[in-house]
C-alpha cells in the first residue's frame, strides 16, 4: 500500500510542478522582487490552471499525510 502511495506522490508532485511552472510565463525577475505589481484577474484556461493547481496541492498534501500516518 505505501508504494502504491509513494507512486502516487511523484506523480501528484511532478503534475504540481509542471502547473507552477506554466502559470509563471510571462513573469521576469524582476516580479521575483515585486518590481511587477500589475494585478489582473484570472480568466480562461489562466483560471483552470490556477485551480487545478489549488486542488493537486490540496491532494498531494493528502496523499503525503496519509502515507506518514500509514507507516507509523
């Protein structure tokens, strides 16, 4: 059980990297800094990513406390 979770994990963790990364097109360094201060709101496929984002974090963060309590 807890390698069928471990799998799950790098998968549900390489899914939330890619989601993050593709969000951030567009943003130089210099809105690492906060020298990019423009605030839009989110629309079209921007909003989906967005909130695929919030739910795979949500499962992942799941997923990472089920398998710490399973291996107590």
């Amino acid at each position: 059980m807890e390698i069928y979770l471990d799998i799950i994990e790098d998968i549900l963790a390489i899914t939330l990297i890619v989601l993050v990364l593709v969000q951030s097109k567009g943003a130089g360094l210099g809105a690492v800094f906060g020298g990019d201060t423009i605030y839009k709101t989110r629309r079209g496929v921007e909003k989906t990513i967005f909130q695929a984002t919030i739910g795979v974090s949500i499962v992942f963060f799941s997923v990472a406390l089920l398998n710490v309590i399973l291996q107590k």
